[in-house]
C-alpha cells in the first residue's frame, strides 16, 4: 500500500518550516536518490510512494556511483542551498522515508546504499552521524578555537589519520558528518601506514601553520571528538591501526 502524501510531506514540514521548502528538499532528495540507485530499483520504490511526488524517482539510467558527500552536493546544486542546509534537508526526507515506508521496503531502498551514506539516514544496521557543527564546536571547545578554525583543524587530521588508517576510514563515516568525508576521502588517496606521530604532527603544523604545542592540543580536541561520536568497537579498531608511539595524541586535551 502506498505511503499517503501528507504522511510523508507532514513531518518534512514539520522539521523544515514551510511547504515551498519541504517540496525542495523532497524533490531534490528523490531525484538525488534515483540517480544513486539506478532506473531498476528507483521504479521498485515508485508503487510504496504517493503520485505527488513519485514522479521524482523516475530516472534513466543505471545506478551512479557518488559517495554521501556527493549526494549532498547533488541535492545542494537542486536546492540551490547550503551544503550544509543540503544534509539536514536530506537526512530530514531520508527520516520521513524510513518513518512512511513498510520495514521490507525501506530495508530493500537501505541495501542499495554503502555504509557511508549512515548519517543521511534514521534507521538501519549503519545508521547514525553527528551533525558537523556539532562535532566541529565539540572541538572548537576542547581546542580554544573559533568554529572556522576548528572546522579547518578537523579536516586536516582527519586527512591526515586516514592516511595513516587507511582502509578503515572508511568504518569512521558511518559514524562522522557527511561534509567530513571528502577529507577521509583524500587522506585514502595517498596511503602511508608507517607514518610516525612526529610526522603526523608536522604534517599537521605545515599545513595549518600553528605552532607544535598548539597543534598536539588541536590534534588531540579531533580524536576526543572521534572518540565521542563513535563506537567503543570502532574506536578500538582505529587504536589498532596506530602503535603505541601515538598515545600521547590519543589523551584528551
């Protein structure tokens, strides 16, 4: 039976403030979705959707392969809004989706997407996520920065720790804000497992152009906030990837 429209416009409303918006962020999020998951099972989903908005699955071709910051880019070109706006629209319309839709369906939609796209979504063996300005003031606060910097700072170690964690980064965006990834993302780009902490704090110091004792504070503020918005087993899985050498930039602040 299909989902009614106002049992999935009302509660995007609700979270977005107006219609006009609300019908953005749904078209957007759908016609981003279809792209993502392919003309097949974009038209699986269409009969589980109310005609009001079904039309915005209906794609041509075959799944493409974007990440979750993709996606959110893709809806922020629609919206012509915010890549921040962007996430909070589409994890709102993912929200709506896993509250209107029968268990079967949405886990058969949920499957089709990797594991990094679990901040976008509500529900789920992988769902979860932080949201960015949360995590980027939780080190701000712990790091004496203002939120720029504080932004700026994260994305540097983060790049940098998946150079040094390689493939397991990719465990860490189930967990991290979605505008985050693409600095997971680059750090995989240039893989070098046998970076040493001394060599991750003057990567560090290069490329912010803080001096060392601030950086090993600012450093360690981004792993306590990892720490914080992960699981205990994940967390574990990250220590693994690092010696003992790197304890001092694993204390809080």
């Amino acid at each position: 039976m299909a989902v009614q429209y106002e049992e999935l416009i009302r509660p995007v409303r609700q979270s977005l403030g107006d219609d006009e918006t609300a019908l953005r962020a749904v078209r957007a999020t759908l016609e981003t979705l279809a792209e993502r998951i392919g003309k097949d099972e974009a038209l699986h989903l269409v009969p589980a959707l109310p005609p009001e908005v079904a039309p915005w699955l209906f794609t041509a071709g075959p799944a493409q392969r974007f990440d979750s910051a993709g996606f959110v880019s893709r809806v922020a070109h629609r919206e012509d809004a915010p890549v921040e706006a962007a996430q909070r629209h589409a994890a709102v319309v993912m929200t709506a989706l896993g509250q209107a839709l029968d268990d079967e369906t949405y886990r058969h939609l949920t499957a089709r997407l990797p594991r990094t796209f679990a901040p976008l979504l509500p529900k789920g063996e992988f769902a979860g996520g932080v949201p960015a300005d949360s995590f980027v003031r939780r080190v701000a606060d712990r790091a004496g920065l203002d939120p720029a910097e504080a932004q700026r700072v994260a994305e540097v170690v983060l790049e940098i720790l998946a150079r040094r964690i390689g493939g397991e980064a990719e465990d860490l965006m189930t967990f991290l804000p979605v505008q985050l990834h693409p600095a997971l993302r680059r750090g995989q780009e240039t893989p070098d497992p046998d970076l040493a902490p001394e060599e991750f704090v003057v990567e560090v110091i290069r490329r912010t152009g803080f001096p060392q004792d601030r950086v090993i504070r600012y450093i360690r503020a981004v792993l306590s906030t990892v720490r914080d918005v992960v699981d205990d087993e994940e967390f574990f899985d990250v220590q693994v990837q690092l010696p003992g050498r790197y304890r001092e930039l694993l204390r809080e602040p």
